[in-house]
C-alpha cells in the first residue's frame, strides 16, 4: 500500500513541529511545483487537525520530490528568518479633557462649528 505523506508528515520527518508556522506556506509552495511538473491538481486525503477532519495535500512515496524541493525553495528560507517582532505597546497619551458634555463650561470665546 503507498502510504501518502502529508506536508505536516513531512515536517515532523524533519525535526519540525507538525504546527510549525510556516506549513501552511510550504503546502503552497509544494503544490505549485506539484501543478507545474504533473500539470494536475495534487491527490488529496483526510487528516484529522484541530478537532476535525480536514481534505489536505498529499503525495505518494514517489512524489516526495516535490516536498522537497519545496523544503529547498522556501524551507530554508523560512527557518533562518528570525521570528517577527513583538509590537510595541501604546503608550498612554493623558486626556486634556474628561470629555464629560454634563460638564462643560461655557467661556466667553467665539462659538465654533461642530467637527
């Protein structure tokens, strides 16, 4: 029976986590190699992820050159990317007013037109 391999198979073949948060790019880089060398769609099978059952890529033993040259193309890439930054907090900027309308006071200057 040929067993076919999954793009989350293939990573945890090689040293990543099944989640690793490039996969879903990976997957993608992998089947267009797939469509441009077969010029078919790639075969699809069931896997269990996130609670469900869910269609994804798959490839038989003798496609396997297609995920890795998808590992070459954007795989390496990818993992000597450095994670990306954390965002920076917004500093909190003091309100000059309360922006309370019960709590206005009127002033002698000119009467503007509303915003």
């Amino acid at each position: 029976m040929n067993r076919r391999i999954t793009v989350a198979e293939y990573l945890v073949r090689r040293g990543l986590p099944a989640d690793w948060r490039f996969g879903s790019w990976l997957g993608r880089v992998a089947a267009e190699i797939y469509r441009d060398t077969y010029r078919r769609e790639p075969r699809r099978a069931f896997r269990f992820i996130n609670g469900r059952f869910r269609r994804v890529m798959a490839y038989t033993p003798g496609e396997r050159h297609v995920l890795s040259e998808a590992w070459e193309a954007y795989g390496r890439y990818a993992v000597d990317r450095p994670a990306p930054a954390a965002r920076p907090r917004p500093v909190a900027v003091p309100r000059l007013t309360s922006g309370d309308a019960m709590r206005w006071i009127p002033t002698n200057a000119p009467v503007r037109s509303h915003p």
